[in-house]
C-alpha cells in the first residue's frame, strides 16, 4: 500500500493571510484523516509564514495517524521537532525569498551539522527522511548520515513542459528510486504531484509514501477535504494495484 501524507501547508497560508483564527489546519487534518490520509504533513519554517508552534503542538496532540514534521536545520526548530517528537521528521532546504521549497536538501553541505541532528531526532524516537533530489551520490550521503528514508524531489518531474521532459525526470526518479532501495532506506516522493502526474511516480517499484499538498488544499476547495483526498487515495490504490500486476508478470511481458 503507497502512504498517502496530506500537507495541509497552504490551509494555514489562507489563515495567515488574513492574520485569523480560520480556516484552522488542525480541522484540516481531522478532515483528512476522515477522508483516509495516512499522514499529516506540515513545514514550521523559521519566519512561520503558514503553520506556526502552536499548529504543531495541537496536531501532535490530536492527530491520529502520522505526523510527519517538515523542518530545516535551523537550531531553534530541531529543538522544537525534538521535543514534540513527531512520528516522522523530514529535514528539508529553506530559503526565506523562496515562494515553496526549491529542491533538494544538499548533504555535501553542514554534513555534520545534518548527521547530528539525525543523531538527535532518532535518539528521540522519531523516524527521519531526507528530502533530495534523485542524485546517487546525495542519496548516499543520506545512508551515511543514518537516515531512514528518503524523499525524492518531484518537483522537476510536475513542472516539464512537455511528454519528452517529464519522461527523461520520472526515469531520473527511477533511478533514484533503486539506489534508495538498495541503500536500504525507506523510498518516499513529494512536491509538484497533482491528480494527472501522480499515478507514473506511485507506481516505481517499492514507493511507500506520497506527501501532496497544494493540490489537495486546492480541490478541496470545491469538493471538501475528505473527497480531495479520497480521490487521491484512489488514484494511488489504482497505481498500487497496477504495480502488482507489473511485478507478477514475467521480465519479458510489459503491464
């Protein structure tokens, strides 16, 4: 079964923009979880643009499924992931001109600095991930450092402009995705993924988590967050199925 991760990132985007109370993603999550998510995904950024402290305290409490915390490594927020001891910590880049995250996390840079805090959110019993681009030598890096899992960048993938792009980016995922695999770490995607590119990337061999967000928040918009994300769900049982099949078949037949 591929793990759905709802991010629920852009519900508090549309709190923040008019510095009130609603729409609250705490509701959110709790419509998502209704609606079958497997996880909760949210990002505190250092300036606290959509999901601040007390989103992440209440989501903790609350959240029935995964919660999966986004986090860079800026001292006073791993210190945070630390002691809320989400199921899952993804650590991630961040630039404060940036309008979403960019790409990937670079583990050639503050190699230590990242290997102590996988040191520090483990130690705490949280689950760790690194986000990258499908790159051998960061994924790697990533198995060095003791990461859990890896989640791959599909941003480069959902943005191509055209069939032959977005072909020549899924087989750079593919790629990617063996040498997570055997590195023996968790394989796990995110960030551009929508209901018309989604099924290609849920479909690689031993992808066991999707994290999607603007496009849910943004059809949740006219069909409610429990149907946003039960029309994803099927999406990904479909794909999941469809690679079951694939994997049966003998070498030579083609699904």
């Amino acid at each position: 079964m591929i793990e759905l991760g709802v991010n629920i990132d852009h519900v508090a985007t549309l709190r923040q923009a008019r510095r009130t109370y609603e729409p609250d993603p705490i509701w959110a999550a709790a419509e998502a979880e209704l609606g079958g998510a497997d996880g909760i995904t949210v990002h505190l950024r250092e300036d606290r643009r959509h999901i601040v402290d007390r989103d992440v305290e209440l989501l903790r409490q609350t959240t029935q499924c995964k919660l999966n915390l986004e986090l860079s490594i800026a001292a006073e927020i791993v210190d945070i992931a630390v002691r809320v001891a989400p199921d899952q910590a993804t650590l991630v880049p961040e630039r404060r001109q940036e309008v979403t995250t960019e790409g990937g996390l670079d583990l050639s840079r503050e190699t230590q600095t990242v290997g102590s805090i996988v040191r520090k959110l483990r130690d705490a019993g949280v689950f760790v991930s690194a986000f990258l681009d499908p790159e051998l030598a960061q994924i790697k890096l990533a198995h060095d450092l003791g990461f859990d899992a890896v989640e791959l960048h599909t941003g480069t993938y959902a943005d191509a402009a055209t069939p032959a792009l977005a072909a020549e980016q899924l087989a750079r995922l593919i790629r990617g995705a063996a040498a997570v695999r055997e590195a023996g770490m968790r394989l796990h995607a995110g960030h551009g993924l929508n209901y018309r590119n989604v099924s290609s990337v849920a479909r690689i061999t031993d992808m066991a988590e999707l994290n999607i967000g603007h496009a849910l928040v943004s059809r949740a918009l006219f069909v409610g967050m429990r149907e946003a994300v039960r029309e994803m769900k099927r999406l990904l049982e479909d794909a999941g199925a469809r690679r079951q099949m694939r994997a049966a078949l003998p070498a030579n037949v083609d699904a």
